[in-house]
C-alpha cells in the first residue's frame, strides 16, 4: 500500500453506466499539507451555477477525510441542484467511506487528507436512486485507482489506439450520448 500522506496529490477517475443516470467522478485526494490549501480555495470559490460544498454523512457529521463537492455541469433547476446536493453528496459520502471501511484508505490517511470530488450530474438525470448508487461506485472506484496509482503512463501509452469515452469514439462506436 502507498503512503498517502507522502506529500503527493492522487488522482483518480470513474465512469459508471450510461444515458442521463451516469455517473463520471474525478478525484484528488492527498495530505493536508500537499492538497489543503487547494481544497480551502475551491470550498471558498463559488461561481453562477456551481456552488462547492462539503460532504456530509448527515447534517451536521462531515465525512472523512473532509470533501468538498464541485459540480461539473452548472445547475439548471431545483430538481437538478436537489440531485446534487441529495443524491450525489450521499453517493459521494458512502463511497469515500466505505473506502475506509473496506481498508482503501486507513483511518489515520483518511483523518490527515483531503478530497476534491468533481461529479458530473446530466441535467437530464431523472432517477435520484440510480444517481445515488452510482455516485457512491464512481466515488469508490476513483478512489480505489487514486490510492493503488492505477492511472500510469506506461498503460495509458499502451491503450492509445483505443481512446474513447462515452460522448465519442473515434471508430465510431461510441454508446452515449451528446
């Protein structure tokens, strides 16, 4: 296992499912020391239609390591921004913890870092359980790839001729949606 409170900024990636209910989430996790300040900025930095917060297990009980959520798509209406704020931000929750739960993360690495998550929310999203289930995957599994370095060079180099993603595939294959 990596030391992750080594002074370096993790990363990670995940995209679980497809259409309107997908979920796509971006990760850095890393020590108070190497990501604090960049977290502290991007919590006290709001902009029209994205408003970063933290995320909560419930009121009042902030989970660990401390989170601040950045929407990717600006909100559109209350039935999007309640997505997020509800089903998104418990998603994100229960998947950074059960990263700890499960041994991801210690307890001490957790207590001494930081996460920046940043989710995509499809304003055409219109099943806040699915939202939720997804989330918590993405967030999990982009913190799995974060903490065990799964996002090398070597591998990306190695993949090239097959790049692709869920809004274009240059073979023409592509499954989602624009």
């Amino acid at each position: 296992m990596i030391n992750l409170l080594d002074g370096k900024i993790r990363i990670g990636e995940s995209f679980v499912s497809l259409g309107p209910n997908a979920a796509h989430t971006n990760v850095m996790l890393g020590s108070n020391e190497a990501l604090g300040a960049i977290w502290a900025s991007i919590l006290g930095s709001p902009r029209a239609g994205h408003a970063p917060f933290m995320a909560v297990l419930e009121p009042n009980r902030p989970i660990v390591p401390p989170t601040v959520i950045v929407n990717k798509a600006a909100v559109v209406n209350d039935f999007h921004g309640n997505l997020l704020w509800g089903a998104v931000q418990a998603g994100v929750a229960r998947g950074a913890t059960r990263a700890i739960a499960d041994g991801l993360l210690s307890r001490e690495e957790a207590e001494e870092s930081v996460l920046v998550c940043a989710v995509w929310v499809n304003p055409a999203a219109d099943d806040e359980r699915l939202i939720f289930e997804r989330n918590d995957e993405a967030v999990y599994q982009a913190l799995e790839r974060a903490i065990k370095g799964l996002h090398r060079a070597h591998e990306n180099v190695s993949a090239i001729d097959g790049i692709h993603n869920p809004f274009f595939d240059p073979r023409g294959t592509a499954e989602g949606e624009a």
